[in-house]
C-alpha cells in the first residue's frame, strides 16, 4: 500500500496540515489496538497521555530541565531517512545524527527525566533503546496520515509543562489537497499552539538539516507522483524544539547549539549579553571613557563616550566589544549580524560602521578585546552638545535560509521544503505585536571636559 507523505490535507478536515496517520484529538481518548505497541496514554505511572510530571525545582536557572521528551515521527515518507540496513551496513546521515542525538538526551545531565515517543497515529511511548533501534535499524510499520496540528496540539495539552522541552523530528511536509489550501497553513499552526489556553510563554526553536535519502519519496502536490530509487540530492529535516522559553533556551545551548544547523527561534529570550566600549581597539580620534571612576579602572564595563573634539576632517570611531557567546549561532553570525544590528541615537549623527567577529588574533591578545566574541565598531562626526543615548539593538527577523529552503513545487526533489515559510509564520503569528529585539544594549555619548 502506497505511503503518504507527511501533513496530508484530509477534506473531511476541511483545511489543516498532516502527518502520516489519521491522528485526532478524538483518537486519544481511544483504546489503542495494537498488542505490540503501548501508547503513550498508557504509560504506567503517568496521567492519560501525559509526560511525567515532576515538581517545578526551586533555585535558579543552573538547575536541570524537568524533562525532555523527544517524539520521532515515523511515516512511509521518513522510512528513505532510516532505510533498513543493506549487506554493505550503510547509513544515512539523518540516521547517524538522529542516533547520537538520542545517546546524547539519553545521557545527559541537564534534564532530570527523558521521554521516548514514535508518532504514528498517536504518540506511542518507547525506551531509549527501541527509538534508537528504529533508527538505526528502520521503521517497521510506517504509519498512514497523521495531521500536524493534532500532533501540536497534543503536545500542548498534555506534554507542556514548566522545564520541559518536547522535540518533535519530521520531515515537516504539507501536502494539500489543492492550492486553495495553501493560505490555511499559517493559521493551523497558530491555532493548533493556542487551542489549550495561553502560554505567554511559549518558545520554539526550529533546527534544519539535511540528509542523504534512500527510499520513496513522496512530494507534497500530489499530481507530480511519487519517485522510487531516491535520491540524488540531500532532502531536509528538522527537529522543533517546544517549550517555556527558558527550557528551550538552556535545551538549546546544552544539546544543540554545537551542531552545524539552519536556525530560526520564536520566542526565545536570552539575558543581555556583556558588552564594554574598548579604548584601545581600532580607535580613533579624540574620545576618552566618560563613566564615573574610569580614570581608576574600577568599571568592570565602560558605557559612556566622553567626544573631546570630533568633525567630518577628524572623525571620532570606537568600538564596543560583544561577548554573544551565549546566543544560538544564529544571532552569532557576522552575515545576520551585519544586517540586524542597528544603531538608535538622539540628536547626534553617531553610526555603526560595521560589525565582526574574533578572530584568533583578537582571542590571544593580552588586552580586554580577548573577552568578547563580536565587536561593533561607531563613527561620529560631530561632538554632541550634552549627554545622548545610544542604543546597540539587534533586531529578531526570520533568517534568509528559511526562504531559501522553501519551495512552492516539490516534484522534483531538493533540498527544499514545500511551503515552510508558511509553516514558520504559524509560530511567529502566535505572538502578538511588534516582535522584541534579541537584546539592547544602552550607550551614551557626552561631549569630553
């Protein structure tokens, strides 16, 4: 029987977005059939359908997470992801990084408890060992449809808890029915997050990799059909990490921030990062430290521009020094940065120039510049006439990959992924008005004494 591809758009559902295998919220309130196979609704010790609860830990954010419960999604559109192990033992990537990244949840301290599902049509819990050995070893008995906004929604209501993460790895394709369908996506997902109430909040981190493919590949419009023998070309998928946004945060930097992978992150909210305008880096012009006792060097940071003389002939330029190191690389990146780092000032004509990362120089240098990861570096031409702020802000805008990774046509395959822009403005949409910056870091410039 042939296998549908994931997000399969059901008429009797009007407009929404599958997974492989007919999965609604009345299902979950079903007796599962299969003697093999025990459903996450039954897990011994634990509420109908829920993850294991355990008491919010009092203290501080070094605390571990509650919990980590990672669902893997296993359709007949996957299965050229984990294909069964031929005579010659090839694997694919997906199967290589899957596999350690369960050993690494499995193993680590940063969560007091981890959970292990397969998604067919409902969540059915595993061991550690069985989802590893599905992966490693291939997906059995791959499930039919399953619609993504139930699966959503079953994470919200039964899985979301304070310090818990669920990870949910597909291959994320919507497959509509016709185009007409297409608008509808946005909404699903923002719908399918909220349907439980609010969680203001709520974060989500979207991880994007590719891997070699070894199987049936099903693209999302149907009439292009199926291709056996795929492929020759990498096919992306993604993990989606889900959330309270300091679990997602500590999740993400203790399990994922060293993997080599396209980032997008709605919700998310980090401390601000350390920063210091640094006096002896790349200055120039006639400008000193204005803060109060700098002339000690008792200031664990400087913040204020003290400008003794500055005009278009003798311009004054500093640099302030960033240590983003605590950021996903995707605000990390030189490229993202030079494009959403902005300069907000008051009635002086300051500007960014430009902004870089570290080098191995800058790394061993014996000066304050070998503590910072990033430094952005300020011109100004005229000397202000009293104290005005400056603000480093850097903005939270979708990365140029997710567009990049989109495609309106998936027949032919590529690394790209039907309507995935539309699936990320789902999870942006939930959030309600102008999104905040990922930090702001305040200045000030003064005219010198």
């Amino acid at each position: 029987m042939p296998r549908t591809p994931l997000f399969r758009l059901l008429p009797a559902l009007g407009l929404t977005l599958l997974l492989p295998g007919c999965y609604s919220r009345s299902d979950m309130k079903q007796e599962a059939t299969a003697a093999t196979e025990t459903p996450a609704a039954t897990a011994p010790e634990t509420a109908p359908g829920r993850a294991p609860a355990v008491p919010e830990a009092a203290g501080t954010a070094a605390q571990p997470l509650q919990a980590v419960n990672v669902f893997l999604e296993v359709s007949g559109s996957m299965e050229g992801f984990m294909p069964r192990a031929g005579a010659s033992g090839e694997n694919t990537r997906f199967q290589q990084h899957v596999a350690q990244f369960l050993s690494e949840v499995n193993r680590t301290g940063a969560a007091r408890q981890k959970a292990f599902f397969r998604v067919k049509e409902r969540p059915y819990n595993d061991s550690y060992q069985q989802l590893s050995g599905t992966v490693r070893g291939g997906i059995q008995q791959p499930a039919k449809s399953t619609e993504l906004p139930a699966v959503l929604d079953t994470l919200m209501t039964r899985y979301y808890q304070p310090g818990t993460v669920n990870v949910l790895i597909s291959d994320f394709i919507y497959s509509p029915r016709n185009a007409g369908a297409i608008p509808y996506i946005k909404t699903d997902i923002t719908d399918a997050l909220t349907r439980s109430g609010a969680h203001p909040d709520l974060a989500v981190s979207v991880y994007g990799y590719t891997s070699d493919f070894r199987g049936t590949y099903y693209p999302a419009l149907k009439a292009a059909g199926k291709k056996t023998n795929c492929c020759d070309t990498d096919i992306p998928y993604y993990f989606w990490v889900i959330g309270p946004a300091d679990a997602v945060r500590r999740f993400d930097q203790a399990l994922l921030e060293q993997e080599p992978a396209r980032q997008a992150h709605f919700g998310v909210t980090y401390p601000q990062p350390a920063y210091s305008l640094l006096s002896k880096f790349q200055n120039k012009g006639a400008w000193y430290y204005g803060d109060a006792g700098a002339s000690k060097r008792t200031a664990d940071a400087y913040r204020v521009v003290a400008v003794s003389e500055a005009s278009a002939q003798q311009p004054v330029e500093f640099v302030v020094g960033l240590d983003l190191s605590n950021l996903p690389g995707q605000y990390r990146d030189p490229a993202y940065l030079k494009q959403n780092l902005k300069l907000q000032g008051t009635d002086t004509d300051a500007q960014l120039l430009d902004v870089t990362a570290a080098t191995d120089q800058t790394r061993s240098s014996s000066g304050p510049e070998s503590k910072y990861t990033h430094f952005a570096k300020i011109r100004l031409t005229q000397q202000p006439k009293a104290a005005r702020p400056l603000t480093l802000r850097l903005d939270n805008q979708r990365p140029a990959w997710v567009a990049q990774w989109t495609t309106k046509n998936d027949a032919t395959p590529a690394p790209k992924t039907f309507a995935l822009s539309s699936l990320l403005d789902g999870l942006e949409a939930r959030g309600e008005g102008e999104k905040p910056p990922v930090f702001e870091l305040p200045l000030t410039v003064q005219p010198g004494e």
